[in-house]
C-alpha cells in the first residue's frame, strides 16, 4: 500500500479520502477500522449485517483532517454481542463514500 502525505503546519495530512481494511481479519473479539481524511469532515462509520440492517454506528461526528481509527468489538447499538460471521461496514465523509466487509469469527 502506498500512502501520499501533505505537510500542513508540521503535520502529516493524507491527500485523499481513504477507508482501509479492518485489523485484524477475521477477528474475535474486536477489530480496529482506520480511515484517513484529507480535510476536516462530517464522519459517520456504521457497521450492517449482510441482510442490510445497521447493527451498529461507531462514528457519528464532526472530526479533524489526519489519521483516525475506531474500534468494534462486535456489539450492537445496544451493547449485546453479535453472531460470528460477514459484516459490512461503511464511511461517509462529506462526500466520500467507501464501503468494505469483515469476518467476525467465535
């Protein structure tokens, strides 16, 4: 993987929008989902099942342009735990959208 920078004030800034893929793969019990964001944006990262319901939203606000990761450790929005297998998460950010799938092993 290739990663462009920009220096802004002494810090690296990505050039672009970027969603990368979730670490560990597969996983149990939790995975780190990073993304990099070139300006500051409305960030919302959701993860859904494969019948296509929201199981869960990890980021839901306003965050700084850089380097940015969350962490899921295979809960829903209620904090219950969730059924080992394919999941699906998504970002948006302002405009950008990418959308990528993980394996939750038990």
């Amino acid at each position: 993987m290739t990663v462009t920078l920009a220096i802004d004030n002494g810090l690296a800034v990505p050039i672009e929008f970027a969603l990368q893929q979730n670490y560990p793969k597969p996983f149990n019990p939790s995975t780190q989902i990073q993304y990099a964001l070139p300006t500051d944006a409305n960030v919302t990262i959701a993860i859904y099942d494969l019948v296509g319901r929201q199981i869960r939203t990890l980021v839901n606000q306003q965050v700084t342009a850089g380097y940015h990761s969350t962490l899921w450790n295979a809960t829903n929005n209620m904090g219950s735990p969730v059924s080992a297998g394919v999941y699906i998460y998504t970002i948006t950010a302002n405009d950008f959208r990418d959308v990528k799938k993980m394996i939750l092993l038990k």
